[in-house]
C-alpha cells in the first residue's frame, strides 16, 4: 500500500506500520463519533434540531432535519463498518463542507462567546474534512467490510 513506509526508520515507523489496519479502525470509529452523537441528540430532541435550522433561514427545517440525520446515520454505520467507506468519506467532506457554509460563518458574530464557539465548530469541522480526505486515501483497511467483500 502507497501509505506504508516499505523500511521503518523508527519505533514509531514500525508500530504505525504494524498497526495500521487496526489504528485505521479506529481512526474510522472517532471520526464518525461526532455524527452518532449529533444524529441522536437530533433524534432525541427533534423539535430542537428543526428550530435551529429554522434560524439559520433554511427552507424546509423539518425535512432538512430529517434529511441531515439520515446522512449522519447513513455515513456513521458506513464507516464504522467499513462499508463504502471511500464513498462516505466523500460525503463526509461534502456534509461538513456544507454545514461549515451554513452554520459555522464564525466572522458573522460580534466579538465575544458566541463567536468563538462558532470559530471552534469551524475549526473541529475543518478537521473533520482532513480526516475524510485520509480515509478516503487509506480505505477501510483489513478490519472492513469492503475487504471482506472484496475477498
């Protein structure tokens, strides 16, 4: 695989390198834990979930709701199985790039709280679409449900 040094230089070379289908893993598990837990506070709190989406002036809050938790849904068992993982990991990066646009325009708010939490939720989001981008380079990894399928 192009990701793995052929000759370890280090201690750490060789742990990544040894390790790497299972860090890929767990790499996959973390980086969809954000959209579990969002999904499920939307589902537990669905009347919340549609009136911010109503703030932001989007049309159709209900079905924007809906539709975001789907996704959530959707991309979180595909990764966390490892199934079509390079697919979700495009959607991913198109998910966070979208609500990035929409609802983390941090420079929008004056000075204070609620700007840096919106520059936080910038900042964690651009992380998010690095990581889709190395997932989509890695693949699942031999701890997926592509490998398997794939023999």
């Amino acid at each position: 695989m192009p990701f793995r040094s052929p000759r370890p230089t280090s201690r750490i070379d060789e742990f990544a390198t040894r390790s790497a289908d299972l860090l890929i893993l767990i790499g996959r598990i973390l980086l969809v834990w954000v959209f579990v837990g969002s999904a499920y506070g939307a589902l537990t709190n669905f009347g919340g979930s549609v009136s911010y989406f109503r703030s932001l002036n989007l049309p159709m809050p209900q079905l924007f709701t809906a539709t975001t938790v789907a996704l959530e849904v959707l991309i979180s068992a595909g990764l966390i199985l490892g199934m079509g993982t390079r697919y979700c990991a495009i959607l991913i990066f198109l998910f966070v790039f979208s609500a990035t646009a929409l609802a983390h325009r941090y420079w929008e708010y004056p000075a204070g709280p609620t700007q840096i939490g919106q520059y936080n939720n910038f900042l964690k989001n651009i992380s998010i679409m690095g990581g889709a981008l190395l997932i989509l380079v890695t693949g699942g990894g031999r701890f997926s449900l592509d490998r398997r399928l794939a023999g």
